[in-house]
C-alpha cells in the first residue's frame, strides 16, 4: 500500500524495526512499518473509500439504494437482537416528470439536490437519507414505531411542499407521496421491508398524491403481496450478485440466407431447483412494478455489449427494453458509454421495445428511439399488433422495424385472417421502409406462408430453441 510516495508494509520481518520505523526503500521513497493494529486499520479506510462511490449517489451524494439495503440490514439485525423498532419512509416526488420535461434536467437536479438538503436536514442524528434514483428518496429512522411513523409521515409530506424552488422565474410547488413501513410490524427482513414501503407508497401515489400511506395486510392481497415481496427479495439478491444470464436464439432470413442476429433473452437461475432457468415472464412484471427493471435492463445491455466485444465483427445482437427505462433519459449515454469502452459499433446492437410500452406516452418513446438511433443502434417494435393502434402508431415512431407478435403467427397457414393481417403488416412495413420479423415459426407450413407474404426475417423452433452459452463460439 502506498500513501504519501511511501510504501506500508503490514508486518515487520522477525528481527526487523519496530511499527512506524521508515527506512530507505529501492528506487527512493521510503518504507514505513506498520503495527497490526494499524495496518488493519488503514486497510479498512482504503476498503471504504473504494466502496463508497459503490454505495452513494453521484448526483447528490447521498447514499443510493445499495447503501440504503446495506443500513437498513444493519438496522434490522440490531433492531432484531435489542427488538427495537424501526421506520422507513419511502418518498416519491409527484409529478417529477413535468419538472423536468418543462424546464429542463438541469432545474430537475436541481429540484433533486433541494430536497436532499431539506430532507437531511430535518431528519434526526443516525436516521439514514437515501436517494434511491430518480425521483424517489428514502428515510430510514432507527427507533420509530408505528405511532411516530405516523406523526413523522405528514409532517414529512409538509416539509417538501414548502420547499422554495425557483425554476427561470417560475416559483414551483412540490408534493411527494409518502409511503410507511415499520419493522417488525410489517416485515421481518431488509428486502421485505424496503417492499412493503414501496408498496405503500404507491398506495399514497392511488389515493391521490402529496400525502402519505401506511403499509396495509389487506387479507384480498395477502397472496400476491406475498409472492411480490418474495420475488422483490429474489431479485435484489439477483441484481447485487449478478445471477441473471442469457441465452441466445438466432433470427434467420426468411430466404434462408442465414443468420441475421441473435437475440439476448434473459433467464434468472432458480435459487430452488439447480439447472433451472426461469422465463421472463414470472419475474419481469415484479421487477417493473418495483422499479428494480431498470438496473436488470442496464445489465443486459451491459452484458449484450461485452458478448459483441467478444464475437466477430459481423455478429449483431438484439436486446429487449422495458417500459420503464424508456422514461430514463441518461440511458442512451450509459449505452455510448458501454459501445464506446468495449470498441463496439453501435450498428451492431438492435433495441426491441414492445409496441404496448410505447403507448403510454409516444413522445418521450419517439425520443427515446431518435437518440438510441443516433449511436448507430437499430430500433425494433416487438409483440407488433399487440396494441390497439399498431397502423397508426408506425407513423409516430421513427423505428427500423417491427416484429410480428406471435398470435398472429401461430397456426398462419390454415387462418386466412391472420394472413390477411399479417399481410398488411408487411406491406405497410415495407411502405415504410421498415424490417418485418416473425417469431414463434413452428413448422415448415407457417414458414412458407411468411415467404409467400414477403416477411423478411423469422425465428422459432423450427430453426433452433434459445441456448445458453457463448455468443462467439455460437456465430462461429
């Protein structure tokens, strides 16, 4: 370890100085020996300082969601032994989006760093203000129980209505949703917790913003709370240990030409049956509701981009997106970031959004698409024909392609409506100077079906099933 231009050695040799001696080193400098004490003790300062940029927020400083899990464990393992109660407060800013959209992301970080001042400023010495991303902070209080989370929670709610905030002239005027849950009244564990606030939360977001809720065991939602809460704490674990995986099934030309890309799917190994790979669609909508979707998507990303840094040049992977990270504005420079540091083209990766996730607000989806494509990405819209307004929502969307959703696929031969529909997919897609996919071809019928229709590319089992594995030695 070095510190100063000095080098630190640990332990001294058996008849060497005594600890804090310095001698003369190799090469200049000088060598320091350190008592076990305090080389101990300096170990431990680096281990933090190189853990802290892990744990804190860049924006405003304050610990980030990892910190928070790490402070609240702590809190309930001390709670637990001592059975002290405690609070945490999760906060929403109502209407955040607005801010930012109308005036800027620069007023917004700005509304983000008052209201951590306000907020740390009017906790208590040990509670534990966190900035959990976005527009959400949290409030771990040591020692409260039900009856003071329920004095602190309007008093909470009031503090950020009052706060100032001058946007180009415009005086602004915050509220926040408030959610409750106390240990051990509502949860017995960290991750539970941190899922019950959340859900109460959204519950104060329900009854009709800038006011609080408590963590309710409503007997109709016991069921699948409880299951939303064992999955919440899956996932966390999945997240901070990285124990998603991929696999890989190609996308062909219909022609027969070959392969045209891959696409990424993303499984979760189950925790309860070894070789097991869970789909999807038993965790995604878990992951969304909660907001952890996000980090699960940066990864794939992430992962997307290392496997093309790995595989010949010609070799191009599609990724899926969720609705919510179509509303993180700072996604498309962490994905320049990412092609950039592993010298991948952007051409090289194709986005897929499904078409339902888009409807939900077409402008910032439309700019979303406009910046991913500036970095050379390709832009596709899945489950195509899933939404009310497919036809007319092609024109809203500057994308490259669309992709086929499946029930229309399935069984296309003997269906003349679905043929009709698929038909005019294809012909407006081409109008429009845009790829069409089909997925889940099944059989050699469906498969001549689509080359009579004009469909460009095709996956299913008829060519192969997703397999895990790597991407390289797969396109070799």
């Amino acid at each position: 370890m070095t510190i100063g231009g000095a080098m630190l050695m640990a332990q001294p040799s058996p008849t060497g100085p005594w600890p804090g001696a310095a001698l003369p080193a190799a090469g200049g400098g000088m060598l320091v020996w350190l008592g076990g004490a305090l080389a101990a003790l300096l170990a431990r300062s680096a281990w933090q300082g190189r853990r802290r940029p892990l744990e804190h927020d860049a924006l405003i400083g304050l610990p980030n969601r990892r910190g928070l899990h790490r402070a609240l464990r702590a809190a309930v393992a001390h709670g637990g032994r001592r059975e002290v109660p405690l609070a945490l407060l999760f906060i929403d800013l109502d209407d955040f989006k607005y801010t930012n959209d109308t005036f800027g992301h620069p007023v917004g970080d700005e509304v983000l760093r008052r209201v951590a001042r306000a907020l740390t400023a009017w906790a208590r010495p040990g509670d534990t203000v966190a900035h959990l991303g976005g527009d959400e902070f949290a409030l771990l209080c040591p020692g409260r129980d039900a009856a003071d989370a329920a004095a602190l929670a309007p008093r909470l709610v009031q503090v950020v209505a009052q706060l100032p905030v001058d946007a180009r002239g415009h005086e602004l005027r915050l509220g926040c949703s408030v959610g409750v849950a106390v240990f051990p009244d509502d949860a017995p564990s960290a991750d539970a917790l941190m899922v019950c606030a959340d859900l109460a939360m959204y519950e104060a977001k329900r009854l009709g913003k800038n006011g609080w809720a408590p963590y309710r065991h409503d007997a109709e939602r016991t069921h699948s709370e409880s299951a939303h809460l064992r999955w919440n704490a899956r996932l966390t674990r999945a997240i901070d240990e990285q124990r998603f995986c991929l696999q890989y099934q190609a996308v062909h030309h219909a022609d027969g030409a070959g392969v045209a890309h891959y696409e990424a799917l993303l499984r979760l190994p189950d925790e309860a049956a070894d070789g097991r790979l869970v789909a999807p669609g038993e965790f995604v909508p878990h992951a969304e509701r909660s907001g952890r979707i996000r980090p699960i998507d940066r990864w794939v990303l992430a992962e997307c981009i290392r496997s093309l840094a790995r595989s010949p040049d010609g070799v191009r992977v599609a990724a899926n997106l969720s609705a919510r990270s179509l509303s993180d504005r700072s996604l498309p420079d962490h994905v320049q970031e990412l092609l950039q540091r592993h010298g991948v083209q952007g051409q090289r990766l194709l986005i897929e959004l499904t078409e339902t996730s888009t409807l939900g607000d077409p402008a910032a989806a439309g700019e979303m698409i406009a910046r991913l494509r500036a970095l050379g990405c390709s832009v596709h819209l899945d489950d195509f024909g899933a939404g009310f307004a497919s036809f007319a929502h092609l024109k809203l969307l500057p994308v490259d392609g669309i992709k086929i959703d499946g029930s229309y696929v399935r069984g296309l031969a003997q269906q003349h409506e679905n043929r009709a529909l698929v038909s005019a997919m294809v012909t407006l897609a081409r109008a429009l100077g845009m790829t069409t996919v089909a997925e889940h071809v099944e059989d050699e019928s469906t498969l001549l079906a689509l080359r009579a229709i004009g469909v460009d590319l095709v996956q299913g089992f008829l060519f192969d099933r997703p397999r895990s594995g790597d991407l390289a030695a797969m396109a070799a």
